[in-house]
C-alpha cells in the first residue's frame, strides 16, 4: 500500500470543492472512459492533485453502494495522487456501473494519468 503522507487522509485540499472547478474539468478536460467510468483529467497548475466525484443517484439508486464507490474512488485516488501531482480529477458514473473493482479504478487512473502527461 502506498500512503503520500503522514496521516494517510483524504484532505480538503486534495477536493474539488466549487462548482466553478466541476465546470472548467467538464469544459476543458482529457475524457478517459471505461465501459463503468468517465474520468476528466485537467492540468490545475497546483503541485498537488484534486479529486471531484461526480456520482449520480439515477445510477446507483442505493446509498451504501453509491458510498462505498467514492470510498473506493478516494483510496484509488489517495494511493496514486504523487502521480498524479498538478491534476483536476472528475470521476463520474455510467448507466451499467453494475460492481466495479478497485484495479479497474487503478487502471482506469492510470490511462488518464498517461493521457493527461502526452
């Protein structure tokens, strides 16, 4: 397991936190897709990465899974963001989500990751 810093957290500098920040992803980023996910990569000219969940009810109608989704998502997130250093992330649902597996998450980072850097 990789841990970027002291306390392991998930800080809020490390979110996306304005709908302002949502839309500039939206507007301007990378689309890297999966049968599962959508994920827009954008250069933030910070040094540090910041994640935005965009998970959508219709979805996933039930909470625990939609919960336990983004806790999986903000692990995948906080295990790589040394990578991912000076990144916009924005991570949002497709209609056949179904069960979605913590390396298909790593994957799916890491086709962005390498997408965003060309």
């Amino acid at each position: 397991m990789i841990v970027t810093d002291r306390s392991g957290r998930f800080r809020n500098n490390n979110r996306l936190n304005k709908p302002s920040e949502y839309t500039s992803v939206f507007a301007n980023g990378e689309r890297t897709h999966s049968s599962q996910l959508l994920c827009l990569s954008l250069a933030n000219g910070l040094l540090r990465p910041r994640l935005g969940l965009a998970i959508s009810k219709k979805h996933i109608p039930k909470a625990t899974r939609r919960n336990k989704l983004k806790r999986l998502l903000r692990e995948c997130f906080r295990q790589y963001k040394d990578k991912l250093s000076g990144m916009d992330i924005v991570v949002t649902s497709k209609k056949n989500i179904g069960n979605v597996e913590t390396r298909h998450i790593i994957k799916l980072l890491e086709k962005s990751l390498n997408k965003n850097r060309q």
